[in-house]
C-alpha cells in the first residue's frame, strides 16, 4: 500500500494534489495571525469610492500624474503601479505622466507577461516606452494559481528572452530591503545575503498565515485631493491598484475569494520583507515518503497483532496526532502532506483489515470444524471469537477426564442382530453426547462402545471437576430411563460403568499432517480413567480419584473403596463411589 501511495506521491496527480493543496488551505486558515503586517507597507486603492469621485474608469494619465505628484509631497519611499499603461493616450498626457514618474525617482510599473497555449512565454506587456524610461524600474505582475485556481505560489523571477524579469512584490521587498542586488540558485532567490526559498520554477511559497494582511489603506482620491497627511505616507512603500469589484482584480487565494490583486502582492512583499518563509522542498519531500511509510507499517502492525476495540481507538489518535504534526509544521515553517501519508493509513487499514479478515475468516472455519464436533456451541464460539485462547499446537493442561463404557457389550452383540446393535449403541451415544455438551464438555471421540470426554480443554474451565461430577450422575439418571427403552426394545438391558479423573496430561492437535488430525489429550492420566471404569461395574456407580474427590470434596458424597493398583503405576490408586450431591 505504501508503493502504491508513494508512487501517486510522485506522478502529483491533479486530483490528488488539488485535495494535499486543500489540506493546506485548512492548515493556513487556521494559523492565521492577527498580527499586523509592516507598517511601512501601504495601499493606495482604486475602490468605489474613487470611482465615485473622479469619474468613469479607466482615467486619464494626468489623474495617475496628479497621484504621484501627491505621493512625492508626502516623502513616499518607493511607488509600485499595480496598473497596466500599454496604449498611448495622447503625447501630452503621456509626457505629463513620464514626468511625475521621473521627479519622484522611486517609481515601479508594471508589466505582464502572456502564454499561449503550449505554456510557452509569448508577448510581454509593458508600459509605454516613454513610462518606462523615466520609472526607476518595474515588475511583472503575474499570478499563477493552481489548476483549482486558487493563488499559493508567487514567481518572483519570471524567464523571458534569456534573462529573468523580476516581480512586482519582489521590487517592493528590495525597497524596503534597501537593495539593488538579487542573484538566483536552482532553489533559492538571494535579497543581500537573505535566501528566499523556491522551488525549481524560483515560485515563493506565500505564507497567508504570516500575518492579517490588514494593510493601511488610503482611497486614491483621498491622496489627490490631498486629504490623508503627509506624516502616514512618508517613508512608505506605496501599492497602487484596484479593489473596486467592478474592475475584475479580484483573485482566489486560501483564505477569501475575492482577495484584490493589489493586497495580494503587498502581502507577498510582507512575506519576503520579513523573512521568515515557509518551505515545500527536498527535507519536505523526504519527511512526507517517511511519514508513508512509517504510519502505513504502523496502521498493518495494528491491525495484525491488536483487537479491533484498542486498533480504531490507536488510528484515530495516530491519524489526529499526524494532523496536529502538519500544524506545527506550518508553524515551523514546512508544508508536510497531510494526505497522502493518511491515505497510506487508510489503505493500510483496509488492505491489512481484509488480509486479516480473510485470515481469521480461514482460521474460524477451520477452528469451528476442528471443535463444533466435540464441544458445545458457546465454547466453539468463544473459540471462534478468541482463537489465542486455545494452545492447539501442545501443551500441558490438567483437566478432568471422563471415561464411559458400555459393559458385557461383547455377549449383549452376540445375541442380537447388526441392524438392531447400531441403532441400540447410536441411541445411547446420542444420549450421552447430549448430556457432555449440556455440561460444556469437550468430547473427545468413540472408543467402539466407549465415550471419552474431558473438561478445562481447550479452554479454561475453573470449575471442571464439578462439571465433570455432575455430568456423570445426569449420565446416570438419564441412563436409567433409556435402559429401560433399551429393555423394551431388545428384550435385555443395557448397564455401562463410568471412571473419572483429574490430572495433569498433555493437549493439541495429534495426527499425520494433510490426512487426519484431531485435538485430543493424551497421558497417564487417560489411562488411568479406562482402567478404573471398570470398577464401576461392582459399585453400581461411577469411581472417581482421590485427586479429583480433592478438588469437589465439599459438593459430593463418596463411599471409599479399597486402593487399587493398576498398569503402569507402582503405587495403589486411591478410589472413591460417586454416590451423589451433598444436600444442605
């Protein structure tokens, strides 16, 4: 999943990189400052009311004249003409303008330049020649937004006919530097000795959170008319240019809709002026292939080794944490993505839960058929639902085993026919399975007439031996009245002895791999419970332990019986008669 993410990392897909670039809208929305921007940055706006007082726009040459007479009496530092002055309007007027232009000394214009369809720089607007000569210097005022069209970037050097064409904002910045002098890296724009960060195309990543961009703001006809004093002017890097929504300057940027072009590049001459940059480079990039990497591992490891109820919980925290990571970044000045190492997370989850889904999906099948024969259905569900209870592969378990046998089967299947001898034995296996599932025993198999089952295998049951106990007189109850089915039936009864014991024997799956493999107990202890089976047939009642009367010696009552010796043990077995439950 990380591949895939790292590889739409790197082909930047328009999609893809329209959601990151939203991301970082968010991002710079919500670090907005309500800091000022610099105090020696001013505009001078073409809005309504300049309209309303000077007349229809575009106005005449001697107007822009008149506003820079003004500016000049007022001691401005630097002017920049946000405005386009490419037609002629008549010699005079145009000589009247050229020469405001020249007496103030620090004037900037604008120029623009076009692209035709492949992308390739075409024509250049520029001011008149006359303008052009007698201005200080000027400054492209291109914008390039992204395909969603909204403005992230700036390009302070812009490529044309061999050289670079500095913008608009950067002439701003080097006035209020106090610099000439600029010199370009692949990476960097340097502004004495101050390197501004850029990517490959020399584009500033703009900081809108930098500050409010509440810049002090004087109407155009206010300056003319001379009624904004010359002290809030003096020494001020003046903006001009439109705000009027009428005149259609109005650009899309991460914070509004309608940000006026003009507020825009003053911004963008805060940005640089301050010098504190926000970066989307190389150390970015590799930050962001880490962060893939690293949260889509952690997202499959989770998800592998942990429940679903801690999992979710442990995403969510690491999804917001990662959230809260890119918002500090913002602040330290790095645009880290935020959506594609999510996305990694997200695919991560979703490949890694259906990987486990189909595991565990496989593993319960596999479990359910293993035990549905052998257990009761709430213990196989549990199994189910928590397959690391069970130590399927062997261990040592102590368990309480029960060993019922069928007894003078072999003259009973003498004397009466096939048919009849399967259908007595299957009622009364039937029977007896029932009665171990009910108790929540785990039956083991049919040994020809006999039954083997055992409790506290594969899960853990405290209380085994009262269940075994118990299990054995519901054996002997029940067993009473299908004897006497039996009876009806063939014309002779059955009787069949029961041995119980508690010990220590070893649990798992035993068989040839691929052929045939079943959970049973194997042990000593087993063999223990076959042979005092047997003795049942004297006491008329099912023969338990010493080592299992211990542990339910409080709920039962026994009658003790001569210790025995059997195969395979030098000792004597102590045994005891199941007579029944204590009553209180």
């Amino acid at each position: 999943m990380a591949t895939a993410v790292i590889a739409l990392y790197y082909l930047q897909l328009p999609l893809l990189e329209g959601i990151e670039a939203r991301t970082w809208d968010s991002r710079l929305r919500l670090a907005q400052s309500s800091q000022a921007p610099l105090q020696k940055i001013a505009i001078v706006a073409i809005d309504e009311k300049s309209i309303t007082e000077l007349g229809r726009f575009p106005w005449s040459r001697s107007v822009y004249a008149n506003l820079i007479d003004s500016l000049s009496r007022s001691g401005v530092r630097a002017v920049l003409m946000d405005v386009l002055f490419t037609d002629p309007e008549s010699p005079r007027q145009d000589n009247r303008l050229a020469q405001s232009i020249r007496q103030n000394g620090r004037v900037y214009l604008a120029e623009f330049l076009e692209y035709d369809r492949n992308g390739n720089a075409g024509n250049y607007k520029q001011s008149l020649p006359v303008l052009r000569k007698a201005a200080h210097g000027s400054g492209h005022i291109n914008l390039y937004p992204d395909q969603d069209g909204v403005i992230r970037w700036s390009a302070l050097t812009v490529p044309f006919h061999d050289k670079f064409q500095l913008s608009l904002p950067l002439r701003g910045a080097m006035e209020l530097i106090e610099t000439e002098g600029v010199s370009q890296g692949k990476y960097t724009t340097s502004l004495a000795g101050k390197n501004i960060p850029t990517d490959d195309q020399h584009r500033l990543l703009i900081d809108y959170s930098a500050s409010s961009g509440n810049f002090e703001t004087f109407s155009f006809s206010d300056i003319i008319t001379n009624r904004v004093p010359a002290e809030k002017l003096r020494d001020k890097v003046i903006f001009v240019g439109a705000t009027a929504v009428g005149i259609y300057d109005l650009r899309v940027t991460p914070l509004s809709g309608n940000t006026p072009g003009v507020v825009l590049k003053a911004l963008i001459t805060d940005t640089i002026a301050r010098g504190k940059f926000l970066r989307r480079g190389g150390l970015e990039a590799i930050f962001d292939l880490t962060a893939i990497l690293v949260l889509s591992l952690m997202t499959a490891i989770m998800v592998l080794r942990l429940r679903h109820a801690v999992t979710l919980p442990l995403l969510i925290t690491t999804a917001l944490g990662y959230i809260l990571l890119c918002h500090g970044a913002l602040k330290l000045g790095s645009w880290i993505s935020m959506f594609y190492p999510l996305s990694a997370m997200t695919l991560s989850f979703v490949g890694t839960a259906f990987v486990r889904f189909q595991l565990l999906d496989r593993r319960a099948r596999e479990i359910r058929a293993m035990f549905s024969r052998f257990v009761s259905a709430k213990i196989v569900d549990r199994l189910v639902k928590n397959p690391e209870l069970a130590c399927i592969s062997g261990e040592n378990r102590v368990i309480t085993i029960l060993f019922a046998d069928v007894q003078n089967y072999t003259s009973f299947s003498e004397r009466h026919e096939p048919r009849e001898i399967v259908a007595v034995l299957n009622m009364y296996l039937s029977e007896m399975v029932s009665i171990i599932t009910q108790y929540d025993g785990t039956m083991d198999k049919f040994l020809g007439d006999g039954i083997l089952a055992y409790w506290n295998a594969p899960l853990d049951q405290p209380d085994h031996a009262e269940r075994a106990v118990n299990c054995a007189l519901e054996m002997i109850r029940r067993g009473d009245l299908l004897r006497e089915r039996i009876a009806t039936q063939c014309g002779e009864p059955l009787s069949w002895g029961i041995g119980i014991n508690t010990g220590e024997v070893v649990a798992g799956i035993i068989g040839a791999a691929e052929t045939k493999m079943e959970y049973t107990v194997i042990g000593d202890n087993v063999n223990l419970t076959y042979r005092i089976q047997n003795l049942s047939r004297d006491a008329n009642c099912p023969i338990i332990t010493k080592a299992l009367y211990e542990r339910v010696a409080d709920v039962v009552a026994v009658e003790p019986m001569q210790a025995v010796y059997v195969k395979g043990r030098e000792k004597p077995v102590e045994i005891y008669a199941l007579k029944g439950i204590k009553h209180a």
